[in-house]
C-alpha cells in the first residue's frame, strides 16, 4: 500500500447509531462487506456490535434518546472513511447491493482514490486507497504532526 503523507490512517473507533443493529450488521455485511467481531444485548436484538472491514473496526449501536439516524434527522451527521487498496471491486459491490453512490470512484487532489456512498439509515462512507504521495508542505499547509515514514 502507497503511504500519502497528506492522509494520516491511524486507529480511530467510531460509534455508529441505527435503529436496529441487527439490520445493520445485515445490510454493511452485505453492502460494503463488514465482518462481525463481536456483539453484546439480547440474542436476536443486539444492542451493540463491533465489525471489521481490512484494518478498520467500528462499534456499531442501538439508536436511544437524544441520538438518532441521519435519515431521520434529515441531515448529514459524519462521514466515515475506511482504507482498502481494491476500491473499484469494492465499488461495484456496493452499487449491486444498493448503496446509493453520491461520489464516483476518482482521485482527489490531496492524493486519494476514493468513492462515497450512503448507507440505508444515510450514513455517508467514503472508501479510500493511497494513489499518490502528496507531500502536505507543497500547498501552504502548516504540518504540525510527525511526518510519515
């Protein structure tokens, strides 16, 4: 895999809210491919669950109160990015199963190939590869990490 200085990809675990964390494991299964690791509550009713995708994990859980669904708010709440080298494969694969697409496969100028889809519930994924190094420095930007490699 290509290292982009200009994208840092460290851990981060993210929470994501549904109404049913069952249907969700379902539908991510199918659409993007996730995996589940775990999941905790009532057999048939989960509560909670983290999944896997290549290197990413997220926690995924039961929408409560004062938290809710994009769809539901009728807003965008986050977008989440997750890193894959096969993009173009993993495009097709959610197309098929019905993701709706909001941003076809291209190269972005801070050196990412990358699409974006939303989920049933209007969470909005992008899915990334590093396909070009793009130093952060030759823009202007003020880098004030340690840089990569």
């Amino acid at each position: 895999m290509i290292v982009n200085r200009s994208v840092r990809a460290d851990t981060i675990l993210s929470h994501v809210v549904y109404d049913s964390v069952e249907e969700a494991l379902a539908w991510l299964a199918k659409a993007f491919g996730f995996r589940d690791h775990y999941r905790y509550g009532a057999p048939g009713e989960a509560g909670g669950a983290q999944i896997y995708l290549d290197r990413a994990f997220l926690m995924l859980r039961r929408a409560r109160e004062g938290s809710s669904t994009p769809a539901r708010l009728g807003a965008s709440t986050q977008s989440l990015t997750i890193f894959l080298d096969d993009i173009e494969g993993h495009y097709q694969r959610a197309k098929a199963a019905g993701a709706k697409i909001v941003e076809e496969p291209h190269e972005t100028e801070y050196g990412e190939f990358q699409y974006a889809a939303l989920d049933f519930a209007g969470h909005h994924w992008l899915f990334s590869r590093h396909a070009t190094d793009r130093d952060p420095a030759c823009c202007g930007a003020i880098v004030s990490y340690p840089p990569v490699g």
